[in-house]
C-alpha cells in the first residue's frame, strides 16, 4: 500500500504514544490534539491492516463506543 499523503486519527493517548515511538511517520496530529490525533505517513511498518485498524478504531472513539485494543495483536 502506498499512501501519497498523511491521514489522521484519534487514539488512546498510550496507544499514540507507542505508535510514535514505534514508526518514524507517525507523528502528533497536525492541526489538532496532540495527546489524542496522530497523523499517519508511508513509512516502514505502516501497513494496511495498521490502517483499517486506525481508522476502525476512531470511529469508534469517536463514536463514544469502546475501541478495540489492536496493540496485542
């Protein structure tokens, strides 16, 4: 998969945490709460399962729902 750009998501502010850490291009979300958005880039180890997962697990943070915890798997 090949992202042309960046795309950002809300997550659990620990979850963000590792994220970051753990891939080069994900960084604090631009533009927006830096404790709960992340912006995600190409980059190694950013997959599209990594992608789904993010997305999938925004919408339910920001749905008010309780998200999945992906970073077990």
């Amino acid at each position: 998969m090949r992202l042309r750009s960046r795309t950002s998501a809300t997550v659990d502010p620990h979850h963000g945490d590792a994220l970051r850490r753990d891939h080069d291009s994900i960084t604090p979300g631009r533009y927006l709460d830096k404790n709960h958005w992340i912006s995600v880039g190409a980059g190694r180890g950013v997959t599209k399962r990594l992608i789904d997962d993010l997305v999938h697990s925004s919408y339910e943070l920001a749905a008010g729902r309780s998200a999945p915890d992906y970073r077990s798997s």
